[in-house]
C-alpha cells in the first residue's frame, strides 16, 4: 500500500519529525542520502511501537511509494543541499505533486525555487518548524507559507503533528505565500536571541551586583516562572542553577564556558531591520553581544586590564537590597521583553507591507504558545493586544502593555542604575 506523505533528510529533525507524523497515524515514507540513517529511523520506529513507517535507499522507490498528489518534507541543510535534494526527488515527482522544505532556509531561496518546480508542475511550502529535538518529536509549532493547495493537502497532518494548546488550539496556520514562512520563523529566532540576551543580562546583574548563589539563582527564576514571565526559557535556565556537575564538586553552570555560536538567523533578521528600516535594538543587541561572545580570548585580557583598574569593583561593591533587586530585575526583563517582541513584529509587518503577504500578527503570537523555544503565556497577552486592534502601529502603544511599561518603568531604571553606576 502507498503511504500518505514521504519525508527525505533524517538528521535530528526529520528522524523525529518523521516519527511523530507516524505516531498520529499517517503511513509514511522515509528517505536520507546516507542510507544508514534511514535503518536507524526504521529501527526506532519499531522500538516506539511499530509505527507505520517505511524506509527506502533509492529516491525513486521512495518518491514512488507515496500517494497522488505526493507530498514530500525535506529537513536537509539549508542553502545548496535543498537544492541538490529537489534535484533528484522532482525527476521522479508528476505533476501536482508537492515539495516541502522544513528547515530554516532564507525566504528567497524559497521564492526562487517556487518558481523553479512550479515549471515542473509541482508545488512548494517552505514551512519553519521549531521546538528542536523534542517538539520535532512531541509536536512542533510550524510555520508554513507558499502554495495554499500545497497547505490543503497537509492541513489533516499538521494539525494533529503540532503542539496542542488548550484553548488556543494547534500551532500551525498558513502563514501566506511566498517564503513567508521562513521569514515569520526567522524573525522568531531573532525574538529567541533577544529572549536568550535579556535572560543572561538578568543573571549577570543577580549574579555580579546581587552576589545571589546559584540556589537563590533557582529559587528566583522558578518564582518567575509562576508569574508573568512563564516560559520554556525561564524554566529551564531555572532547572541549570541546580545540576551540580558530574565530573567533580560545584555547579555545572559556572563551568560552562562563555562563549557561543550562531547559525544565521539572528545576522538576517538583523539585516532585515536595516534594509526595512526598522529599529530593532535588543534583537541588535543581542546579535553583537554573541560576537563579543566569541572573543573569549580577548574577553579574557581585556577582563586583566579592567580588573587592575578597579572598574569591577564599582560594580559588585554596591549595597545591595537582595530582595528588592530579584523584584526589579524581573520588572526590567518583563519590560525588556515586551519592547523585544513589538520590535520583531514591527519587522513583520514592515516585510509584510512590503511583499503584500497579509499576515496576522495576532495568529502569529497564538501559534508560538506551545511547541517553540519562545513559548510563553505572555504570548496570550500579545494576541489579545492585536485582537483589540488588528492595526496596531507598535505593541508598546496597546494600553494594556502601555500600563504594564509604565508600571515597571522605576523598577527598570533602578536596574539600569546598579549596572550603569
Ligand atoms: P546525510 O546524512 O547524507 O549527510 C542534515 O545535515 C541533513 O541534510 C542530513 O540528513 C544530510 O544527509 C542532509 N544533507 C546535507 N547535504 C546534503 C546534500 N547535498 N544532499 C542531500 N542531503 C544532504
């Protein structure tokens, strides 16, 4: 018997999406230019309990076992393997066929090669999917835009793969056309860097200025976690400050070394705010302070030069009240976070605008709730605002989160205060 959809590239993400679309009942196929990770997946879909799911070494067996109009995901690299993967998938591919490319590939890559299939006969979403490893696997929030009779086809399955909301519903929509699904999954990870900047600016202040332990680090975060700042991100940078570390006595968090990387997105949203004219400073920010990140070595010359100097002192010899620090850091990083977020979608719209993609700010907010790295309750806020006013020039200006800025403004600044000097 045929099976309902293929999908070709099983690294982390197509192996577990792939089995996460058999474990809601759809037979699938499975295909991967090396052919030892498709037994790999064939073999832990028998472990996770005979899910209907098929592996093939050749493409044309594969392309082959899937029913008409075909529908096939790719989840390779982005860039030219996307290109070399649709190369050998579409000579097999008839017409009214359909190719989706899942991962986080930049949005005119995915207009030009709409284009390209579409003299073939054959449709194209480029659909950003996040939630790593676990949401691939447990349900996604997805973000698919191009062909809306490709989306048709599919809607059945991404509707029952993608994290389920209570009262918000499953996260995925049809973003619009074009590569505007890759751009919407591109400005959210630009909202994750600013996310992931203001957090780690919120435990240097505890931690520099506060002098709080790791346990207090925890107790701090897991109360945040209870309020307006529940989150993924806030409760798993809870959960760190307890895991001691297993090769010897302390905590594994302060002997993680300070310094990351970045796979791209961040630099093209930012790219993106400059060539709109869009000012998007903490997302900015946060892409300069990964630059800085990755100049440990330098960082830790410039750290001697400083510390001779005394200018840390300034910093950690402050009376501090720790109580009221805790409680004004998470006013400063609920406010921070609010200008983040109006900043990434002021960044949509403008691209909307621009391209004429009709998006929905509003669905955007209500299909990042579950399944992404940036879920949050506070999305619901979000939504809400764009619900009151679909023409919403900037979130700052709502009343609801007009009053919430003004009602932490004199915590923030104390904030500012203690780090400014
Ligand atoms: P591989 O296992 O054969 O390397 C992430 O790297 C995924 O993209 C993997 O499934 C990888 O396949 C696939 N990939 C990378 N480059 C590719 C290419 N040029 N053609 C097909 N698949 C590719």
């Amino acid at each position: 018997p045929l099976t309902r959809i293929g999908l070709a590239g099983l690294a982390v993400m197509g192996q577990n999406l792939a089995l996460n679309i058999a474990d809601k009942g759809f037979p699938i196929s499975v295909y991967n230019r090396t052919t030892s990770k498709v037994d790999e997946t064939v073999e832990r879909a028998k472990e996770e309990g005979n899910l209907p799911l098929y592996g093939f070494h050749d493409p044309e067996a594969f392309v082959k076992s899937i029913q008409k109009p075909r529908v096939i995901i790719m989840l390779v690299k982005a860039g030219a393997p996307v290109d070399q993967t649709i190369k050998a998938l579409s000579a097999y591919l008839e017409k009214g066929d359909c190719i989706i490319d899942g991962g986080n590939e930049w949005y005119e890559n995915t207009e030009r090669r709409e284009k390209e299939v579409a003299e073939l006969g054959l449709l194209y979403l480029g659909m950003g999917v996040s939630g790593g490893e676990e949401g691939a696997r447990r349900g996604p929030s997805m973000m698919p835009g191009g062909s809306i009779e490709a989306y048709k086809y599919i809607e059945d399955i991404l509707l029952k793969v993608a994290a389920q909301v209570p009262d918000s519903g499953p996260c995925v929509t049809y973003i619009g056309k074009g590569g505007s699904g890759n751009f919407v999954k591109m400005i959210h990870n630009g909202i994750e860097y600013g996310d992931m900047q203001l957090i780690a600016e919120a435990y240097d202040v505890l931690k520099s200025v506060g002098k709080l332990t790791n346990e207090e680090l925890q107790s701090a975060f897991t109360e945040w976690n209870k309020g307006e700042l529940l989150s993924f991100l806030i409760e798993i940078t809870a959960d760190i400050f307890g895991i001691k570390d297993d090769k010897g006595d302390g905590y594994l968090v302060d002997k993680v070394l300070d310094k990351t990387g970045m796979k791209g997105t961040g630099k093209w949203t930012v790219q993106q705010a400059a060539e709109l004219s869009v000012a998007a400073p903490t997302i900015e920010a946060s892409l300069d302070a990964r630059f800085l990140s990755g100049l440990k070595d330098e960082r830790v010359e410039a750290a001697k030069i400083f510390k001779s100097g005394g200018f840390s002192d300034i910093l950690t010899d402050q009376h501090v009240d720790k109580k009221q620090l805790i409680d004004d850091v998470r006013k400063a990083l609920y406010a921070a976070k609010i200008c983040s977020y109006a900043q990434g979608m002021n960044l949509i719209r403008a691209k909307s605008v621009e391209k004429g993609w009709g998006l929905e700010l509003g669905e955007l907010a209500r299909i990042w709730k579950g399944g992404c790295i940036i879920r949050a309750i506070f999305l619901d806020r979000i939504k809400q605002a764009y619900d009151r006013n679909a023409n919403l020039a900037n979130l700052l200006v709502d009343p609801e989160f007009a009053k919430e800025i003004i009602d932490r403004q004199s915590a923030w600044r104390r904030v500012k205060g203690k780090v400014a000097g």
